[in-house]
C-alpha cells in the first residue's frame, strides 16, 4: 500500500518558504512519524513511487539532488503553479 504524506515541517525561519528545499521533515501517515527529508530522499532511490502527497491529484514523491549536494524531495510535476508538497498543513 502507498503511504502518504500528510504534513511538512519546515526549517527553522523558513516558516512562510515556498521552497521545498526548506522543507526539514515530512509526516508519513503509515509510520506516525516525521521523517527528515534526506531519509525520504533515501527510501524514495530504493522505493521508487512508494509515497504519494495527500492531496488531489496525489503525487508521487520524487528524490531530488541539489547542485550543492543536497537531499530533498518534491511531488511530481502537475498543472498547479506551487508544488504539492508546500500546499500540506505545516506544523
């Protein structure tokens, strides 16, 4: 079963960001847990679409690197102008 991504936590400061690089962690339904996003950027390499966003139309989260080296994720491109991972609850 597909598990879900139910809420972000940001990085600290970074509160309003519309980055997803400044996403810190992401709440997986199935665990209960947060978890960081380089650990999600992990599982995502071993586990290609196994982690949907939890919001119409659920996108796949995708394993993402940045030019400097850094893990983080995205959803899948769609028709909306801000990604799906930024529009879940933050906390």
């Amino acid at each position: 079963m597909t598990m879900k991504a139910m809420k972000i936590q940001m990085k600290s400061n970074c509160g309003n960001s519309r980055s997803v690089q400044d996403i810190d962690s992401i709440y997986i339904d199935q665990t209960g847990t947060y978890w960081k996003k380089a650990v999600v950027y992990d599982y995502l390499k071993q586990f290609p679409k196994s982690i949907q966003v939890n919001i119409f139309p659920y996108p796949y989260l995708v394993p993402v690197m940045s030019v400097l080296g850094e893990k983080y994720v995205r959803s899948e491109a769609n028709d909306t102008v801000t990604d799906n991972l930024l529009k879940l609850p933050r906390e």
